[in-house]
C-alpha cells in the first residue's frame, strides 16, 4: 500500500513541476516580446517557444517527464536571450542547467574558482572546470546544450558572427576533458589546442582531448561536423564518423557503431528489493565487439554505482542491494575499440518493503539529511534547490518538488510580500521520518 501512495505522490508532483516550469517559461515569453530588440535573438526566441508549445502539449497528454523537460529547455533559452539583451556587449551567453558534483568557474584567467550553481550565468571569457565526479549540463543562448564531462576544462569563447544572418553559433575553447553537445538552429565550436571543430545546426556530436598526451576525439552521432586541424587538413563527418587527432594530425573519418536498443527493464520499472536480483537487457549492435554499461543514481552519470567497460553479452544480472532510483545506459564499441552514441537512459526503482511493517519501521528512526543551497533571487522570483536522500518526499512551502535520482531537487517560487519571509522545506522518507529547514528569503520591490 504505501509503494502505490509513493507512486501516487510522485505523479502528482512531476505533474505540479511540469505546470510550475511551464507557467515560469509563458511568463518569460512575454517577458522576452516586449524586449525592444528581441528581433536579434528572433530564431533562438521561436526556438523557446516552440520547446514551450512542445511542453504544453505533453502536459495535456499527462506525459509529464517530458513536459518537465521541454519547460526546462524554454526557460533555460529565454533566461540567456533576456540576460544576453540586458548585458549589452556580452557575448557567449550561457547558463547552467544542471549539475551533479563540484563544478567551478572563473571570471577571466585571474578571477578566483567559485562554485557553479543551477541558472549560473556564464560569458566570454569564462573558464568552467569539473572534478574527477563531476559533471554539468550548460545551455547557450543559441540552443546549442553541452553536457561536460567529468575532469573537463574549458573557456566559453562566444561568437555570435551576425544573429539572426545565420552566422555561426557560440563556441568553447578546450584545453582537456570531454564534452557531448546537441546544437539547435545554429551551429556550434568546440577548439582544442591542435584543431577545431564546427558542429553544424540540428547535430549532436563528442569533442575530447587528451592534454597529456596530445590526442583528440571528434565524433559525430547525428548531422554533420567539420574538423580543420592547425596543421591544415580539413575532415567532414557525417553522422556516426569519428576522426582523431595526433599531434595536429587527422586521422581519416571512420566509422561508429549505432547506439543499443534497450529491452528489459522497460523505463521507469519497479521492483522490490526482495527479489534479489535485476536483470537488464539490450539488443544486439551489428559491427560491435562489446558493449559499455553504465549504472548511476544520477541522469549525469557521474560517480557511477556500475561501470563495465568491456561486456560482451548483450545481458546483465544486477544484484539488488538496497532501495533507490536508478537510471542505466549502454554504448556498443567496435573492434578497433571506437564507441558510438550512448542508448537512451530508462530509469528503474528498488522499492523497500520494510515500510509497510511496524516492526520494520520501528528500526529506522533517522530523519532524511536534507541540506540546502543558497536561493538564487531573481526579483522576486526564487530558486530553492538542494539534496536529500533518494526517494525522499520533499516540500516547499508545501507544496511538492519532484526529487532526481540522486536525491537533488529545484523549486521556483515568487514572492509577493516585501521585506523577509520565512520559506520551509520538508523531506520525508518511506518510513514517515522527517527533516525540515527554514529559508528566510527578502524581496524589495519598492
């Protein structure tokens, strides 16, 4: 009974979320059309509000997830066209998303490494840096979302080149790690020290670089990217090509195995944690040797429960050990050991019997950590976020907030009195133990 209550509650807050960030995404539209030079960001602003109509139309649905998603995306467009309008002269507009672990950056080469934080805003000149489990998902203000790799550093290099002429999107220079990127309605740069490579509009792709030792990865997994190394060899890329590179030299284009079909569990499973055991599956990928596996508690996929570089089968038994959230992915990888695109992520949930039983409650009497991050104001709108324990139930001003994997959470809330208020956030477990913390938030609107 109390895992159908727990099903209950989480739909109706991920429905709650979907309506909060799409309401947040038709304020910001409005917002954005009385802007009076909204014109030079026209294509990213139709770009936000399509993802806006997209949302809409999976809420009406009750496709709640993925309304959630596309109000994300609108939001995250329309915050960077706003803040890039009111910062005149600022190029390389970007925000952060998401992130999982520390995640750093600095104004200029000589500011100080502070702490990123969700809706952190990033401009030219910016280096942005995550640690060996870290890892950030960064929107910029031309559609193009980079998700970065942990032990990535990088400086946001903006060139618009003429908004709205069609000219090329934002760029990034990279002095070692990895990033994926998904491009929109431009395209997008990523430099390493030896090269560069433009990913053109509508194209996902990977750029890595090996300081170290002086090698690159450039793939392409969907559209077309261009590779010009500093020694002069240009190399076009069509979808599932990578080149690499050594010592400013490119390798010529080869060929990536497509992305695994996931079988079993089907997304969002829930098992008890009774059963014991998991056991996962995927179609076979013509061309692969093996396969890449990946486990993790967070949609980032950092500091990974699971990691199997080298599985052969296209199966896997998991022992259970413990409840929680989930989420999993696979990649194949040929012979000459070169990856392709990872598969969708499906999720999967470990549910704890333990609390349907008395005698089982009464051993676990430890209130869910709960701890906060400093609210992000914007007027007299407010971004609480923080972490508790996964699968906890939280709230906001009781109102609920979908909770990650990982046990991360945002809430947006406006304000209206002026002067202090006081804001409460709760978490509770599945076994009714409860933490709670008071915000005090200060709104001046005179």
């Amino acid at each position: 009974m109390a895992f159908f209550a727990w099903q209950g509650l989480e739909r109706r807050a991920l429905q709650r979320a979907a309506g909060e960030i799409l309401e947040e995404a038709s304020n910001l539209i409005r917002e954005t059309e009385d802007e009076p030079d909204r014109s030079t960001f026209e294509e990213e602003f139709s770009d936000a509000r399509s993802s806006y109509e997209e949302g809409r139309r999976f809420h009406s649905e009750e496709h709640h997830e993925s309304a959630l998603r596309s109000g994300r995306r609108s939001v995250a467009l329309l915050s960077s066209i706003l803040s890039a309008l009111r910062d005149q002269g600022e190029d390389g507009e970007a925000h952060v998303i998401s992130l999982a672990g520390r995640v750093e950056f600095k104004r200029g080469e000589f500011g100080e490494w502070e702490e990123a934080r969700v809706r952190q805003s990033l401009r030219s000149g910016f280096f942005v840096r995550t640690t060996r489990n870290s890892s950030a998902e960064i929107m910029f203000v031309d559609g193009t979302l980079y998700n970065v790799r942990p032990e990535t550093l990088f400086v946001v290099s903006g060139s618009r080149g003429g908004a709205g002429a069609g000219g090329p999107g934002q760029s990034i220079r990279m002095q070692y790690g990895l990033v994926d990127l998904s491009t929109s309605k431009r395209p997008s740069r990523v430099a390493t020290p030896d090269a560069e490579a433009e990913v053109e509009q509508d194209s996902s792709a990977t750029v890595a670089y090996d300081e170290s030792a002086n090698t690159g990865r450039f793939a392409t997994y969907r559209g077309q990217m261009t590779v010009a190394s500093d020694s002069g060899t240009v190399r076009n890329l069509g979808a599932l090509e990578q080149v690499t590179q050594r010592r400013g030299r490119l390798s010529a284009p080869q060929s990536l195995p497509r992305a695994p079909d996931l079988i079993a569990p089907a997304n969002s499973y829930e098992q008890k944690e009774s059963d014991r055991e998991l056991r996962i599956s995927w179609k076979q990928v013509i061309g692969a040797a093996h396969y890449q596996l990946q486990i993790s508690r967070n949609q980032l996929f950092t500091d990974n429960i699971i990691e199997v570089d080298r599985r052969k089968k296209t199966t896997a038994t998991l022992g259970v050990r413990g409840a929680g959230s989930f989420v999993w992915r696979v990649a194949a990888v040929d012979a000459n050991d070169r990856r392709g695109p990872w598969s969708t992520v499906h999720r999967f949930r470990i549910t704890s019997e333990r609390g349907e039983k008395s005698s089982d409650r009464a051993k676990d009497t430890e209130p869910p950590p709960l701890a906060l991050d400093n609210p992000q104001a914007y007027g007299s709108i407010f971004i609480i976020s923080g972490v508790t324990e996964p699968g906890a139930f939280v709230t906001v001003r009781g109102e609920p907030v979908t909770v990650a994997a990982d046990g991360s959470f945002a809430k947006t809330l406006q304000v209206y009195d002026n002067g202090w208020s006081f804001v409460e956030v709760r978490a509770k477990d599945a076994y009714g133990n409860e933490s709670s913390r008071p915000i005090r938030l200060y709104v001046d609107n005179l």
